[in-house]
C-alpha cells in the first residue's frame, strides 16, 4: 500500500495547477453566479483537453488519455476547488465520452472523435419531473415507428443541457404495446429537443436544464444500449463516478478551509488573531481531519476501480460521506467568519451555496446508504 502520489502524477498535478492558476481562477472569480456562454464553455473545455481532464475515462486507442481514475480524480478535486461550475461542465464531458466509447462502432465512431477535440458537448439525461432516485420508474418514451425512434416527454437537471449538441437518454422503450424497460439512446439537438436553463441558488454559472422532447424522431440505428439493459449499464457507470463527485465536494471544501483558515490568521477579536482562539482551532483542526478522511475514501475508490476491483459498496460509502463532510467543512469556514461569511465579499458563501448540490447528484446521501444496507444485507430498503 502506498499513499504518495507517483513521480508522473505529482508533475501532472503541479502543471494542472500552475494552468488552474493561471487560465480557470480568472475566469472563475469573473463569472461567479453569471452564466458562461456554450462558446466560452467549449473553448475552456478546450483548454482542459491536454491534461486529460476532459477525456480522461477513455482510452487511449480511443483516442483518450487513458488516464488511471487517481490521477483523474485528484484533478477533478483541483479544478473543482478552483471552479466547481467549470468542474461540473468537464465531469459531464468525462461521463459521455466514456459511454461513447462504449458505444456500438456507428456511433462511436461518428461522435467519438469531435468530443475528443472538444467540438461537441453532449449531455447525460435520467433524471425526470416526477423523481431522480426511482430510476426504474422513469417515464420518457422512446416508440419504436419503423426504422425511427419518437421520443415524448420532459428530462430535467441536466447538467450542461443548454450547451449540448446531443443528449444520451436514458428512455422507456415502446413497441406496439409492449413495455421493453429502459434503453439509452442517442438524441441529436437537430433530431429537435427544446432545453431550458433552470435557475439554481448555486451553480448558475454553467447550465442545468430541462429538455423537452415532443415526437423527436431518432434513427434506430442510434440506440446505445438496447432495453432493458441500460438501467445496468447507467448504475456501472455511476459506481466510478460517484468518488469523483465525493473529490469534487471536498475540493470546494478544501477552497473554503484555506478561505476559513486565512480569515482566522486576519481577524482579530478580543486583542488577537481569531486563529489563537481554542475554539477556532478546533473547527479547523475537525476540518481539516474531514478532508483527509473524506479524500482517503474517495482515492481508495478509485485505486479499486483501476485495480479492476467491484467498488460499488466503497463507491457508495465514499460518496455519501466526502460530501456530507463537505457541506460541514464549508459550514464551519462560514461559521468562522462570522457575518462576513454570509457577505458576497468573502468566496465562502459561494462555496456554501455550491457544495450542497453534490449530496444529490450521482445518487442522494440516502441512496447511497440504501446500497450500502443492500451490500451488508442482501435486503433492498428502497
Ligand atoms: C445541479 C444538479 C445537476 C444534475 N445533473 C444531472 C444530470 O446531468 N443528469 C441527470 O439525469 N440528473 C442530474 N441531476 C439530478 C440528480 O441526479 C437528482 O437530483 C437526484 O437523483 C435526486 O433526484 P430528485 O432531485 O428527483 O429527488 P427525489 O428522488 O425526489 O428525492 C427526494 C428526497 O427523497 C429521498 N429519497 C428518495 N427515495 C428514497 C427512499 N427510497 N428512501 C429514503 N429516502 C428517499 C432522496 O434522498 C431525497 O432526499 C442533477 C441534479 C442537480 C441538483
């Protein structure tokens, strides 16, 4: 067991932050709580290309980076530290390309290479109006007519909606009458879908949004994964994502940490520096305690995965817990501030109002414990 980062990945992370630094920080700070435009977001995810961040899930005969899921994560935690919108935008990037480069060779090999260079964003839709964590129960409908696909219905919380040029939907497929489960099937912006931009507390920088398909005709031959086998894929793929959104969390709450424990060194009450205070130290000394343990987990995780380990009861223990202990982090580096940390002048109220949302994503704390207790007991709780 090693803990130290290998030569290769302490230089990739050293150069990653120097570029973090001097290319995502600006533009962080700039567009905080202000939407950045499709044609912005491309050419940041542009930028982000060489240091496999974007395509890191994919091989390199696919023409990824092939990249080992630590290294990964390590710099998902670094970008979301410095740009948790910008980080969300690129996750998405991560996640489709990897299902695309699952994909059958038509697609794949249609798509593949422009999300490689960056062209093309695309778009991952489950989640619907009527509920996120029953996945089995979702409603949109894809109809088999012929040699197309028609598509009815409303996806919503799609991160990176509004920029995409295609959405890889998770459907209910229909043949005459007959209920087929669910399939993942690809839906091009020019087969005809609507999508609109929902206005968050947090996160408003990138775009979540609702998509809205209204008979959306798709070639059958872009199916990705037949009913009713794409449930299965979608919760395998979610498995090696979830320690990365864990990383995320913790990367905005090692942001408000350094933040909390700068404010400390500054601010002083009763004749000196907040920091000397007993109390203080000890929400610093707890929160510092929490980020360790929380990204032990998560790159344990992920060793897992790239060990070619099942890291579905690691995945869900680390996704729950890096990001509930994330949102106490960032709660005490708003504590310690005191009034300020409520106040638009100090980043910690960003960060408290962003890392909140990655206890839903990828699974909610409560789901993820219901995999957890079907693990342990063999009983479904859901
Ligand atoms: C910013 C953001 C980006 C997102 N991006 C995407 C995306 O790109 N693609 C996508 O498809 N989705 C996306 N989502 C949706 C996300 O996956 C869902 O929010 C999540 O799955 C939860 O679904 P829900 O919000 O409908 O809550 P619900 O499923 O309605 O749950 C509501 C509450 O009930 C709890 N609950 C549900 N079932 C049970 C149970 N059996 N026992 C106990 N408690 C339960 C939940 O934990 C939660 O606390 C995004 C969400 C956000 C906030």
């Amino acid at each position: 067991m090693n803990f130290s980062y290998t030569e290769e990945q302490q230089l990739l992370i050293d150069s990653f932050n120097r570029f973090l630094d001097a290319e995502i920080k600006p533009i962080a700070h700039q567009y905080r709580d202000k939407y950045i435009d499709k044609e912005l977001a491309v050419e940041l995810q542009k930028k982000l290309i060489p240091f496999g961040i974007v395509n890191g899930f994919v091989s390199e005969a696919d023409g990824g980076m092939g990249l080992d899921l630590v290294s990964y994560g390590l710099m998902m935690h670094d970008l979301a530290k410095a740009s948790p919108d910008i980080c969300i935008t690129t996750q998405i990037m991560g996640i489709t390309s990897k299902l695309m480069a699952g994909a059958p060779e038509n697609i794949k090999s249609k798509y593949l290479p422009e999300m490689m260079a960056g062209d093309i964003l695309g778009c991952v839709g489950m989640s619907e109006p009527s509920g996120g964590s029953d996945v089995a129960s979702l409603q949109v409908k894809a109809k088999k007519a012929g040699d197309v696909y028609l598509i009815n219905g409303e996806k919503t919380w799609i991160s990176s909606g509004g920029y995409s040029d295609f959405i890889l939907l998770l459907a209910r497929f229909v043949e005459g009458d007959d209920d087929q489960g669910l399939g993942l099937i690809l839906v091009e912006r020019d087969d005809g879908y609507e999508t609109s931009n929902l206005n968050k507390t947090a996160l408003n920088s990138q775009s979540t949004a609702q998509v809205f398909f209204s008979d959306t005709k798709v070639p059958a031959h872009r199916v990705m994964v037949p009913a009713p086998k794409a449930m299965a894929h979608m919760m395998k793929l979610l498995s090696s994502s979830r320690p990365i959104v864990a990383l995320m969390s913790l990367g905005i709450a090692q942001a408000a940490f350094d933040e909390a424990l700068a404010f400390a060194g500054e601010r002083k009450q009763f004749g000196s520096a907040i920091a000397g205070k007993q109390l203080i130290q000890a929400k610093l000394a707890e929160m510092r305690t929490k980020l360790e343990a929380g990204k032990l987990m998560a790159l344990k995780s992920l060793d897992m995965i790239d060990r070619g380990e099942d890291p579905q009861l690691q995945a869900a223990m680390s996704k729950w817990y890096g990001t509930e202990l994330a949102c106490e982090i960032v709660a005490d580096a708003v504590q310690i501030h005191g009034g300020s940390g409520i106040t638009k002048e100090y980043p910690v109220e960003y960060y408290s109002r962003a890392v909140k949302v990655f206890s839903f994503t990828e699974g909610t704390t409560e789901v993820q414990k219901l995999i957890i207790g079907r693990q342990l007991t063999g009983l479904s709780a859901f």
